[in-house]
C-alpha cells in the first residue's frame, strides 16, 4: 500500500494545528501590556508590597492564558478576522 505524499504552499499551513495564529497588533498590545506589568510588579517588590505583586502576577498569568485560549479556539478562517483585544481579558485596574 503506497502513501500518496504531498507538499502544502505555507499558506496553507497557517492554523493547522487549530486556530488562526496572532496578529501583530496583538502581538504589539501584548508585549506593551507585559512591560508594564513587569515594570509595576518590580516596583511593588522594591516598595516590599510581596502579596500585591503576586496578586498582578497571578492575574496578569490568569488574563494572558485565557486570552491566548481565546485566539486559539477561533476557527482557522483565510478571511482576516478582527483582533481579539488583550484588554477583554486582562486590565491594570482590578474589578
């Protein structure tokens, strides 16, 4: 029994593996957003407020897997879907 094998243009490979794969102005708002984070929970650790800092950390780790699920689970589409906001997942003001 013969395996009849075949190459795919890269095109073609974009969300294989589920999910459509992140725009660069995600890509841009997340890289903004950990900086600041980063940047705010050294500053609380300087200041000695451990459990606030933490506490961004957990939420900042919470926010960011939940929207990296999100993009995941948008059906691979070859029409450019509109971005899926970081900030619908994770915002510097708790609440």
């Amino acid at each position: 029994m013969g395996e009849e094998l075949f190459e795919l243009d890269l095109s073609e490979l974009d969300g294989v593996a589920g999910g459509r794969v992140m725009h660069q102005s995600e890509l841009h708002s997340f890289t903004e957003m950990r900086e600041k984070v980063h940047s705010l929970e050294d500053q609380m650790r300087r200041e000695g407020r451990e459990d606030e800092a933490n506490a961004l950390r957990e939420r900042w780790r919470n926010g960011y897997l939940a929207w990296i699920k999100a993009i995941k689970n948008v059906p691979f589409s070859p029409e450019i879907l509109p971005d899926i906001p970081l900030s619908d997942y994770f915002t510097l003001e708790e609440g």
